[in-house]
C-alpha cells in the first residue's frame, strides 16, 4: 500500500504514518503496513510534520505552483537526504510547468503566476497533461 497527499494533505500522511507507526505494523483496519509515500505539492503546515518517514518516498514539486509558492514541500526530501539512519530511497520531481490546482480534478484551473512565462497560458501544463504525469 502506498499513501498519497496532496498539498496538506502530503503534509498529513508523513505525519499520521509517524505519529501511528504504520510505517512498522498493520493499519487497525488490517490493511499492511504501508510500503511508499508519494507527496503532490506538498506542504509543510505543522511544525510536527518533518522528519520524513523512512519508506521509500516521492516529492513532487509543480514549478508554477500557485499555491505552495516557496516549494516547501522540498523540505521532505531534504530531511530525508540528512537523516543519517534513513535506508529508504527518496526522490524529488521538479514538474516544469505543473501547477498546484492541476494534480486532481476536485480543484478548479490554476492561477498563472504573474511575471513567470514558463507559466503562463498556452506554456504551462494543461490539467489533463498533469493529471496525465501523475498518473
């Protein structure tokens, strides 16, 4: 099993996966123990969030997120790289022309960052495109 979190929702999963040591055992619901992460556009909202669990990891980072503006999301994959007692891999994705809104289709279109041509309409991903990459 491999849990996905998009923007808070990445933020989350590191940290139930941590704060319920699903990483070791079985969810109460007797599903196995969760074998991957994949964080969307991942936020860094709660100070409790980080270090990165130790499970084979995937950060994707939109490069015209509207929303994450910073990347903070960045931040898993460097306390990972850190963390001297990691033995999971982990990877960071630099997605040229992703935007925040176009990983799902519960969100509506993406705002086009001002001053960034790379991001701009007709140069950034479509939703489908992105939507295409995650999958």
């Amino acid at each position: 099993m491999v849990w996905m979190g998009h923007s808070r929702g990445g933020d989350y999963v590191n940290w139930i996966l941590r704060q319920q040591n699903l990483v070791e055992q079985a969810s109460p619901e007797g599903y196995g123990p969760v074998q991957g992460l994949i964080l969307m556009a991942p936020s860094v909202f709660s100070p409790d969030t980080l270090p990165a669990v130790d499970l084979p990891m995937a950060v994707i980072l939109p490069a015209c997120d509207s929303d994450v503006i910073l990347l903070d999301g960045q931040r898993y994959f460097e306390s990972a790289r850190f963390d001297p007692a990691r033995t999971q891999p982990v990877t960071s994705v630099y997605l040229e022309g992703g935007n925040h809104e176009n990983i799902n289709r519960g969100l509506l279109p993406g705002t086009i960052l001002a001053g960034r041509p790379d991001c701009a309409a007709g140069a950034a991903l479509t939703p489908e495109a992105q939507q295409d990459f995650m999958a």
